[in-house]
C-alpha cells in the first residue's frame, strides 16, 4: 500500500505508534472543533482525552515517570493533533513544550521539580506560563511585567492580571512573570492552586475540599476499552467503568506506547470527567484568589481558553520561586534554544495539511453538471494542488530537519534559536498560502460555516501573533546576511 503524504516523516516503528495514537485523538477532536469554534468554548472534552491517552507526561523524562519522547517525535504528535482541532493543539503544545524545556535546561528548582512531575505521571497535571499584559505586550519584547509580587512571611503574593492565558478554563497550575516590589528585578513564581497547602488565597487554609468534591465527581478507572481507528475519524470507544471506593483526583493514563496503543474512555465517561474538570479549576481559583475573566473572543483559535487571569494576593511559598532576575540577567540552567518552541509552526502545519486533504477529497469527488469527470482532471486544479503539496514538503522538511538536528546535535542548540525563527517565520506563511489555495479548489462553498475550511482560514491566521515575532525573525536574518 502507498505510503501517505502525512507520514513521510514517520521513521520507525515507535513514531508509528504515535501518529496512529495521535490520529485517534484528533479524529474524536474533529467532530467537537466546529461547535467550540462557533461558541468560543473551551474544550474539556478533548483534554481529558489527551489525559487519558498519556498526553500530559509524553516529554516528561523516563526518570520522571514520562515517556521521554524527542522533540522530533513530539513534533509529529502536534501535527497531527491540529489537523483535528487547531486550537486544542496550539494549546496543548504550551505544556508538552514546556515540560520537554525543563527536562532539558534544569531551570526548575528541586524539590518543587520533582513535586510537579510526579502529579504530571501520575494524574495528568498540566501548566502554562502566563507572561503577557496589555501593557507590555508579547512577553519577547522584554517589557517589564506590572503583576506585582510582595514578600511576606514565608513566600511572596502576586497581583495583577494576565493576557492571553492559555489553558486558563483547564488549569490549577501556572508560572507567572511579576516585577519584585520595590526593586528592578523581574520573578517566575509557581503558582500550584491544587497543591494543599501550598497555593490558598494570601496564605488561607487549603483547598483540599475543593480537590475532595472534584475528586469524587471523578470516580472512575477504565477496566477495558476497545476502539476501532483510522486517521480520517475514530469510532467511540467503549470501556467498562467501575467506583473506586478512594478516587484519585484522575483515573491513571494509558500510553500510546502500551501494547494495543492507548485505551481511552468512553464518551460519557469523558463528558462526566471533563465537567468535573471544569469545576475543580473554578473551586480551587475562587478559593486561591484567582479570577477568570472570559475576554478570550477572537477571529480565530477560539477554543484555546486564552483569557485574562486575574490574581488579589495570590501566595506563593519560596520553594515556589522559580528565579528573581535582574534587567538582563540570564536566567540561568542550559541554554536549549527555544527548540520546544517549534510546536508552534507544526500546529499551523497540521491545519493546512487538513485543508489540503478537504480540498483533494473536494477535487476527487465533486463533478459539476458542466463536466463529466472529478474537477481534479482540470489542469489549473491539479496545479494548484501541485502547489500545496509544494509548499507543505517544504515548509515540513526545514521543520523535521532541525528537529533531528537539535535532538542529535545538544551541543548546537543554543546556536540555533535564528533557525527556530526562519521555520516559524516560513511555516505560517507556507500554511496560510496552503489554506488559501484550498479555498479556491472548493470554491464558493468554502466560505460556508458549514464546512471546516472557514475555520482553517480563520485559525491559520493567528500563527502571525505566535513567538518569535516576525519582524524580529527577519532582523536577524538581515542582521546576519550584512555580517557575512
């Protein structure tokens, strides 16, 4: 059988098992993506699968609990994940990229390292860092954050508000950027809103009430699942769920390197978890002093639950102090390059690739009355489809490229941030094209909000506003051509 376009760069057996793992979760992510994109909704559904599935400790080191995939190999999952849903991979690629520069830069301090990994291993924990403020805009510019921390007996409360909070709906553990009080020097503080005792609103009692009542909501553990797949749509899982009479706050992930690849829960099971979800995060915020404010409402990525966090004297103990900085200050650890960073042109990648394989299916199936065959036989069709396919083996090849490189090649990795840029910078432009001569193989139609093309459109576009920036992208690469 033909080899598909999509797994050109599938090597081996073990990223084998990872694209089909990865095609499951995006097939159940693609039915829920249109009614998340038109509601703005955050969707908890598709994090709970990807909990289940073993998501959450992928890049997390072996050591750890983790599976200690490469970068390549993350890569290929966040590729594949947005061909399903854009937003949930973008999203999801904040945690599996940070965790995966962790591991490798040993910036984390101990023991609240070790105290993170464990809950990621064993019940799925996710984080994001929330750095952005409308007065400093994107956090790569180096404005100096207005979110304030003062020191008090025994740690530090943070306040001030966060823009663009990704994940913010889902998560109980963030790291934030504040400006130390009366000093020039800038902090990341750990704020674990579902650690008792260790997060509780200005030092208060903990919260594990609310982890209690969110526990029980989510009694569960999956006896067996059985699931029929493909990469196009996956069938509904079926799993026997019996109480545990002591619940843990998540039933324990599956993997998608376990033999049979990974076993996810039912539909209702996952609708019942993803409630529970839901409601722990908003308990465990109000108890902590943490207040979302649903702003996140955009052209598109709708469903990425980036809205503004606002923290009233949020306590953070001083094993929870990541570092205090001065203006300029290296932050210290191995300097990896940013290379997790390249989850964020493989997101926009993935979704061009789904508006490619809906326009070739389009072009394979659709004959007007004006012709007696598929308009795939028109030469300026075929064209256009040679172009997509053009600009996606380009656009993939330089990502996949550098991705092994900084795998195999650690020592080159701080030399290599100018490179991340150039294949960011190429990537979203390649996508957008992609999309966009999609568009003009479907036609008319593809404007419909009824079909996903729209969506892709829409959601393609904000790769602009991702980091790095594209003018400072095209600075250095000026920069260094002038220096030749």
């Amino acid at each position: 059988m033909r080899k598909k376009a999509i797994d050109a760069f599938v090597r081996n057996e073990r990223e084998e098992k990872l694209a089909v793992w990865a095609d499951e979760l995006a097939g159940r992510f693609a039915k829920r993506a249109a009614k998340h994109d038109r509601e703005g909704s955050f969707p908890f559904e598709n994090f709970e699968e990807l909990r289940a599935g073993g998501y959450a400790k992928l890049t997390l080191s072996e050591e750890q609990g983790g599976d200690g995939v490469s970068l390549y190999e993350w890569l290929l999952v966040q590729e594949r994940l947005a061909r399903g849903d854009g937003s949930t991979a973008l999203s999801a690629g904040w945690h599996g990229g940070m965790m995966l520069h962790y591991r490798e830069t040993d910036i984390w301090p101990e023991p609240s390292y070790a105290d993170f990994c464990r809950d990621v291993a064993s019940s799925g924990a996710m984080i994001n860092k929330f750095a952005s403020e409308r007065a400093t805009g994107s956090p790569t510019r180096g404005g100096r954050p207005q979110t304030t921390a003062v020191r008090v007996e025994g740690g530090w409360t943070l306040t001030g508000r966060k823009t663009y909070s990704t994940l913010s709906p889902l998560l109980t553990d963030y790291i934030v950027s504040a400006g130390i009080e009366n000093s020039p020097e800038v902090g990341d503080f750990i704020i674990r809103l579902g650690a008792p005792g260790r997060n509780n609103g200005s030092g208060s009692a903990s919260s594990s009430s609310a982890d209690a009542a969110a526990a029980t909501a989510t009694t569960a553990s999956d006896a067996a699942t059985t699931a029929a797949t493909s990469s196009d749509a996956a069938a509904s899982a079926t799993a026997a769920v019996a109480p545990e009479s002591q619940p843990e706050r998540h039933a324990p992930a599956s993997s998608p390197f376990a033999d049979g690849g990974a076993a996810l829960p039912d539909l209702a099971e996952i609708a019942r978890r993803a409630e529970a979800s839901e409601r722990r995060a908003a308990d465990l915020r109000a108890a902590a002093g943490v207040t979302l404010e649903e702003t996140w409402d955009t052209l598109g990525m709708r469903a990425t639950g980036s809205h503004d966090i606002v923290l009233d004297r949020v306590f953070v103990p001083d094993e929870q102090v990541m570092g205090i900085y001065a203006p300029g200050q290296p932050k210290g650890g191995i300097d990896d390059g940013d290379g997790w960073m390249l989850h964020i042109p493989a997101c926009y990648l993935g979704i061009a690739y789904a508006a490619r394989d809906y326009a070739l299916n389009f072009a394979k199936n659709y004959t007007p009355n004006s012709l007696k065959e598929p308009i795939a036989t028109l030469p300026h069709i075929r064209q256009w489809i040679g172009q997509i396919d053009s600009e996606l083996r380009l656009a993939r090849t330089a990502l996949y490229d550098i991705a092994d490189r900084w795998d195999t090649r650690p020592e080159e990795r701080s030399s290599m941030r100018p490179e991340f840029g150039w294949v960011k910078y190429n990537a979203t432009h390649l996508a957008a094209q992609v999309v966009d001569k999609a568009m003009k193989i479907v036609g008319g139609a593809s404007l419909s909000r009824s079909l996903p093309l729209e969506r892709y459109y829409r959601d393609v576009r904000a790769g602009l506003h991702n980091p790095p920036m594209e003018d400072a992208v095209l600075q250095t690469l000026a920069r260094t051509a002038l220096e030749e």
